[in-house]
C-alpha cells in the first residue's frame, strides 16, 4: 500500500477496500459488523440518546491529543452530560488526498483506544477522498449512540435559587493548547489539552443519588456562553466569581499577553453542574477521586428563577453581564 | 444576518445560534429536541440498526439532486437494502467561510423535504465553519438509525444456484449526470441523476413475501464493484449479461465518447436484488409499480455457489471476469 492516501482510495473500489481493511477495521476490531459501514446494535432500553459533531481541529496533532482523542471525548461528553450513558459510536472520515498514512494510522488508533477507554464501541465508518487542500488533512465526524438512563438522574425542572454551580476542572486549557500548537502567536507553554472523555466520572456522580439538576460541556465558546445558555433556556439568574475560577497560571498568563477572557476559551474535558446545595460536597467528592475532576470548585450559584441572565463578580466585588461569545475567538478549535 | 457563512458562525457564539435557529431548526421543525445536536429517540424494538456516511460530492448543485437529497438518499438506501426500517438521521455540516447562506438555505431545505418524503426524521445536527478553501463549499455527513426488521426478511444463508440478479433500474445515471455537471469534458445532456431514497420501494418488495437473498445499493464502484463484493462475501459465482443491462442511451453515447464503463459508474437511486427465481416475477412486478424502480430488469443469475466471482456474458456470447473498481474512477462523485 502506498505511504499517502490518494484519490483513488476514495472511490469504493479495490483501494478503498485496502484502506477500510488495513487501517480502520483492524484498529477499531469491529468483530460483529460484517461491513465497516453499518451495524446492528442491541439495546436494552428501547429509548436512546443520539448526537453528532463533526471534528475540525487544527492542528490535528497537539499537547494532550489529536483530532481523534476529541471526536471520542466530544460526543462521548455530549451524551453523557445529557444524563445518557454512551454505548456506540460512528466515525466518518473526510480525508485530503496526500495525508500521510502513518499520521493516519495514528489518528485511529487514538480513537480506538479512547473508545474503548470511555467503554462504546466504534460500530460503523465511513472513509471519503477530497482533492488536495479539500479538507486541510482530515476531519472526523462521530455520531453518538446511548441509552437513557431510566430514572430522571437529572431533574432541570428543579432548579432552584441558592443552587451551586460547579465546574470539574480548570477553565481554558484545551484552548490555550491549541493555540500554543499552531505556533502563530510565538506562546511557549508545556500546557496539555484537557480533552478526554468524562463518562465514567459523570457516572459516579449521577449514582452517588446527588440532586443534579443540569449538566454541560463548556466547549466551544466556553464557560461563559455555556452558562448563558443554561440561565435562558432554564431562566435561571446565574452568578460566578471570578476569584472562584480554577485557572492554570499557564492560562491566565497567555490570556493576559494575547488579551482572551478564559470565560470564553474552548474545553474539551469539563463538565459544568448544577446541583443542589445540599449536596455540593459530594458532588465535589465524587469528582475530585477522578484525575480529570481534581480541580473541581464551586464557582457561583443561582440567584433566583426567572429572568435568565448570567453575572460576573469580578475580584473588586463588582458585577457585570456576561453574553454569549459574539464575534470571533478561535476558529477549529475542535 | 449577513448572506454569507462567516468564521464566526462556527465558533459557539451568538452568530452560530443564530445559524441554526435561522437555517436548521426552522427546516427540520424539529419539534421533539431542545437542541439542535442531540435527541432522545423512542423505538419499539430493542434492535436496531445503524450506518453513517459522509457526502462530498462536486458540484454541490446537479440535475437531479444536491448534495442535501443524496446525503438523506444515500444513508436512508444503505440502511433499506440491509433490511432494516429507516427511522431517524443525524446531519453534520462542514460548510466552507463565504458560503452563500441562500445555498446553504436551499441544500437545506432538500435534505427536509428528502427526509420527510422517506419518512425518516432529523433528530439532530451540528454545524463546524472552515476557513475558505477548507471544505470545497460544503461537505455533509449523516448517520442513520432504524429498527432491523422482526423477521429475517433477508437471508444470504439461502443464496443459491439459479437466483436471479435483479437491478431497479438503469445504470450509471448519477455518474455521467454529475461528470456532465461539472462541465469539464464538455458533455451536453439532459440526463438526471437517480438519486432517490428507496426505502417505500424496498418495504414493498420484502412485504410481498418474496425469497429476497440480499440487497446493495450500487454506489461508489457501480455495479460491478457491488456485484463482486457480495460474490466474495457469500462465495457466490454470478454471472450477468451485458445486452439484459438496462442503460439509457445518454449514458451510453457518454461511456462510449469518454471510455468509461456503465458498470462501475456510481447509482444514488438503484437496488441490486438477488432473489429466488421463482419470485422473479412477484420482484419485478412490485419495482416496476414504482417510478424508480419503472426500468427494473433481471440481469444475470447465480451459476454455482462455491467459489466467489463474477463474470459478464458480452454480446458476443463469450465470458470475461470482472474485479472492483480499482485506480480512479470519478472522485467526488457523492
């Protein structure tokens, strides 16, 4: 077989079929489907939970991960704080006619053992050829396949004032990685992308019998866009403390030279949860046992139902409205 | 909003919620999901089955079609010929900065209209802005969920010597109109491609109780890559005639100016079947009620079972082997 993929490996015949057999169904040891491109699956539950994300990053290498690593880690995290457990996934590649077969080989492998890592199978693929400069090397789209949880694990009807709001980890990391990666701002840091999968975790938070009212994942257009989102669909008033944010140094520093809020800075390995105040100790227990929630804080609360806006207490003690990112920030961060 | 796809669109913000408040959700009246990307999906049966795919086809826009009607046709197909009842689709774009938002709007409104003549919903999506240059427009990738049918409607355990061959109709349709889209080889021809879900017309061939062995949809690799494929996997020897080959006269005239073959041109709207002969009659009568299916012709049959080949009678009555597809065809052709 060739060392680069060509244009020909994408047009389903003898080519393609070396390429689906050598790279991707022997990585993915996909002993039930007999066809890469389709699956049969058994559920117990007859309600599931579906997602899709494509994956766009760039570079497709970096500090912590690859393109392959985050199309597990993002739609694994999209189903799980969605209170699904995630069982299958698929994966469509789209990939530039001249990659290199080795990067590729890697990029796969990656994903094979985060999935199997996270515990859901890779049931069906799909490869597709572009030109040259057709895709910037590779992206992924994965499609995620869970059940349901039976009970209500999360009750967002029973939001309430006084609330805690808690995010498992540090803010910013999977953004700041990226830019360090692409090398054009001159940032020289040892920063590694947060990104990996967090369903295991959110398991034992949701068995721990914790009241959780709301989950998400503060990925593209970060912490700051994601609680607005939870304060208008939910009509919540949310306030965070800036002094209450775990931020690397490494982060703050960049974001200080390079002028981000890391309010607004993709992560790829958190969680954001609101929870009953009652029950924020536990919730913090069960995340700081897992090296991805070690970092896990309170950092704000709700204030009261019904109008849906968030607020920023900065150190000074003075408040401010935080928006949805407008404009902007970091284009294929993910 | 401006009438183009910008960077911002895609970067979690404002404008992408704009972009999908305005475009997606608006065409999918996607009643049941809070959100655009993930869904909770009911089904009665607990198996059941699961295919994705990624469209990149060039020009975006042909006679016949677009790249949204064969993202809806090509994944509802592939889920009908295995038998199952497809149900649900996810929808992941990668749209290209700059994109025009009245082709994004009109691409899709066809893949809405596709869908819902197909019967299947869009229960989730996701939107990713690549800068300019990066997507070639707009590529789609969508998976498809369905519940495999309760009874064994196919069985390739029971292929044998004396089935026929059956396809739905002519040959090579989508791969000359596409070639002739893209204007390059100076073709004029009024010819459209097949591109159609076949889910109804398939339903009715398994309902009418007829012996149906297996079903393929001939794409990528045409019909002679499918063929070979399903000899190999069930060690069938297939024979097919080339004068039986139902091909319109316009792909024909093509082939002949420009050397291809019809036989691994790619179909968007074919079914090959390899049903028990004494069903021939019930197959046919049943494809040709349809328009898709009005051509549908029998055009070779299995001579033995053993050892996995296929051979095609020419004109002249002598026999010659044929293999996958192998170097480049047409790329980008779905």
């Amino acid at each position: 077989m060739e060392r680069k993929v060509t244009l020909a490996c994408g047009d389903g015949g003898e080519l393609a079929h070396k390429l689906i057999q050598q790279v991707f169904v022997s990585a993915f040891q996909n002993q039930d489907a007999s066809r890469f491109d389709s699956a049969f699956l058994s559920l117990e539950s007859g309600k599931i939970a579906v997602t899709t994300d494509s994956f766009v990053v760039n570079p497709l290498f970096f500090p912590g991960g690859n393109i392959g690593k985050i199309a597990v880690a993002g739609t694994v995290n999209d189903l799980s704080v969605a209170g699904s457990i995630p069982l299958y996934l698929t994966a469509g590649f789209i990939i530039e006619e001249g990659f290199p077969l080795e990067d590729l080989r890697k990029i796969v492998r990656s994903l094979a053992e985060e999935a199997s890592a996270a515990g859901v199978r890779i049931v069906a693929g799909d490869t597709k050829v572009v030109e040259k400069g057709g895709a910037d090397g590779l992206y992924i789209n994965t499609t995620g396949i869970g059940v349901q949880r039976a009970e209500h694990a999360i009750r967002p009807g029973e939001m309430q004032e006084g609330d805690d709001v808690i995010i498992s980890g540090t803010v910013g990391d999977h953004g700041i990685a990226i830019l360090a990666a692409r090398g054009e701002l001159g940032l020289m840091t040892d920063l590694q992308s947060d990104c990996t999968p967090l369903n295991h975790m959110i398991d034992k938070v949701l068995e721990s019998g914790a009241h959780v009212r709301m989950m998400r994942d503060p990925t593209r257009g970060g912490v700051a866009t994601t609680l607005v989102e939870i304060a208008e669909d939910f009509g919540a008033a949310i306030e965070i403390s800036e002094t209450a944010l775990p931020i690397r140094n490494e982060v703050m520093g960049a974001c200080d030279i390079l002028g981000f809020d890391p309010l607004y800075l993709a992560n790829e390995g958190k969680v954001i949860l609101i929870v009953a105040r009652n029950d924020r100790q536990r919730v913090l227990d069960v995340l700081r046992a897992f090296p991805e929630g070690r970092n896990a804080a309170v950092i704000g609360h709700i204030t009261g139902m019904g109008e849906g806006r968030l607020l920023l207490e900065t150190p000074l003690g003075s408040r401010r409205r935080l928006r949805r990112l407008s404009g902007m920030m970091l284009p294929r961060i993910c």
